[in-house]
C-alpha cells in the first residue's frame, strides 16, 4: 500500500464522503487499541480477483491511508443499513471460495472472501466481559454494527453483498445474525473422514494447524471441558480432528439457535458437488438473490467449477479433488485414524461433542 501521499489522500477524500454508501472504499484494517482504521481504493473488479481481503491483495499500486476509526464508524452510521449482508461460514478447506465465486457468476452478488476486519472483530469478542478486554460491550456492539453497514454495501442495485468468513470467524457468527435479522447463512462442512483427508494433504500442515490450536484449545475447553490431551501431545491427525469438531460446534451453535436456524442452511460440500446447479440455486433462493434459472446454469457451466477457486489461474476438477484425497488417505492413514479416534474419545467424554460428531458416523 502507498504510504499517505497526495494521490492517496486525494482518493480518500473524494470517496470518504460516500462511504457508507458504496464500497469503493473498503476497511482493509483497524486497531481500537490505537484507534485507527486504514482504508484501500477498490473496484468491483479487485473484488472479484480477490480470494482473500488480507495483506495479499496489497501492492505497489494501491491508494490507501490511514484515519481515524471513530471517523469511519460515524461515517457508517450515517445512514441506515437498508440492505442486507449474508454470510458463509465453513470449517475450512470445503468449498466455501468455490461457492461464494459461484455466486459471484450468478451477476447477484459482492463476495467479500475472509475480510481482516472480521477476525480482529472476533478476537475482540473472544475476550468480552473479562479483564483483558479493551473494548466495553456497548463498544464492541457499534464497531460490530459498523462493520456490518460497511459489508452490505454493493454496487449497483440488485446486487448483494456475501461475506464469506474465515473459518476462525465463524466463531461469531451467531453474534453477528443476531446483530443483523435479515441476514442469512450457510454454514458449509464434511464429515471428518474427507475433512482430515483434505487437511492433511496440504503442505506445513502441522505447522499451520499449530499456529492456530491454542485459540481453538480455549474453545474446545470453554465448549466441553477440559477433555483432552495438552496441545504437545496431540499429533497432526488429532489437531484436524480438533479444528473439525470445534468449528463444527460453531456451526451447530447457529443451527441449534431457536431465533436463528430458520435463516441458516447447512450444506454438506460434497452435495454441491454432486449437484452443482441444484445445490446452487438453493443457496440463491435461501439468501434471496432472484438469480434465475439461467443465471444459476451460466455459473455452473462457466469457468469457475474448471478452476482452482483460491487461484483462479489454476485448473481443478472434482475429478481432480477425488484423486488427490484418495492419495492423501494412502500417505496419512494413520493420522486419518489418529484423528478420528480422537473425535471417539472426545464424545465419550463430553456428550454434546458425542452428539456432533455421531450425525456423521
């Protein structure tokens, strides 16, 4: 990102006053603790390109500054939020870049694919009503209020915008329903077998599943006890075993909301699989886009389902995804094994861990 300079200042301030209603503008970043928010020029089309809102999507190029965050919120309320924000909430790895660009081909949505913004917010919530809190609850419920006006932004009429979480952030994904009741969901999963299949065939798995297993260690426990091993004792097999089930839990704290289910549809990754078109034109219809029937069709038909969606420049297939689980189950057995004896042990310890993952054993 350019540093604050005359171009950049210029495009912020041509575009600030506009804010809250057009994302031309997009909250790339912010800090309560220093109470500043940096802000990113981006067109539709930088939208589209972008599988992830994070430092990736930064160059050389980029109009950006830095302001403060109270000026941001006050701008975003400034009007009232008339449109709505849907989401996609996943257990990573399952197809939800792949959905949300299939959307995004329908011509009826804005996907914004794991905006920063959101885990800084759930970092925030993690800590709410404990000592290390920085951000009172009132505070925390008006930058949340803010960030949502600031997604549901589109550019034109008739499209609508489509957050798809990371899938730390679905950790506050009902928070963030209950914040806003014309949004709707998805929340996308696989059963554990495929789940661990597909993480362990990824290169630096153990590396990566550690660097994000003792914020899930503390849900794990907050949700069923302390009922496992220490985080050093656990193998690679255990620790996806453990991202699958607590996320899992997340999904299930949405869909077991009595003023929540109704507006949260839960697709399995292989059912949009099997059935592209179909599944497709169900999510459209669950968020209320009025993509018809031939705009579903374009979508399925066209690039997206030939491409790797997290690199679009990459060819995949399902045929591709099969053959490449099919080798990660002869390389990792026995960590599939590992992991999914874990998920056993978790359930005879911790019922509502039992319940979770007997639905798909």
């Amino acid at each position: 990102m350019q540093a604050a300079g005359t171009e950049s200042e210029a495009a912020i301030a041509r575009l600030f006053p506009r804010l809250h209603e057009r994302p031309d503008l997009y909250l790339y970043a912010f800090e309560p603790i220093t109470g500043t928010a940096d802000l990113i020029v981006m067109d539709e089309a930088d939208y589209a390109r972008a599988s992830f809102l994070n430092p990736g999507i930064l160059t050389a190029q980029t109009l950006g500054a830095r302001v403060p965050l109270f000026r941001v919120i006050e701008a975003a309320e400034a009007a009232p939020r008339t449109r709505p924000v849907h989401f996609i909430f996943h257990q990573g790895h399952t197809g939800s870049t792949l959905l949300s660009r299939l959307l995004d081909a329908t011509g009826s949505t804005l996907g914004l694919r794991e905006p920063w913004p959101l885990l800084t917010l759930a970092e925030h919530h993690d800590v709410l009503d404990t000592p290390e809190a920085v951000l009172s609850p009132d505070a925390y419920a008006r930058l949340r209020d803010a960030l949502l006006a600031l997604w549901s932004r589109s550019f034109r009429p008739g499209q609508t915008a489509v957050v798809k979480a990371s899938s730390h952030g679905e950790r506050i994904g009902a928070d963030l329903l209950a914040a806003a009741p014309d949004a709707r969901a998805v929340t996308l999963h696989l059963p554990p077998e495929p789940y661990l299949a597909t993480t362990l065939a990824r290169a630096n798995v153990h590396a990566d599943l550690l660097g994000f297993a003792r914020e899930r260690m503390r849900r794990l426990v907050a949700m069923f006890g302390e009922v496992s091993e220490p985080l050093h004792a656990l193998s690679t097999g255990e620790l996806a075993a453990m991202a699958w089930l607590v996320e899992r839990a997340s999904q299930r704290a949405m869909l077991d909301g009595e003023a929540l289910a109704a507006r949260v549809l839960d697709l399995d990754f292989e059912t949009l699989l099997a059935g592209p078109e179909e599944t497709l034109a169900r999510v459209a219809a669950h968020f209320e886009l009025g993509a018809d029937a031939a705009a579903v069709r374009r979508a399925v038909t066209g690039p997206v389902m030939s491409r790797y969606s997290k690199a679009p420049g990459q060819s995949y297939s399902a045929r591709v995804r099969a053959e490449r689980l099919d080798a990660a189950r002869a390389a990792h057995g026995t960590e599939i094994a590992r992991g999914l004896s874990w998920l056993e042990r978790m359930g005879e310890k911790a019922p509502l861990a039992g319940r979770i993952a007997s639905a798909f054993f």
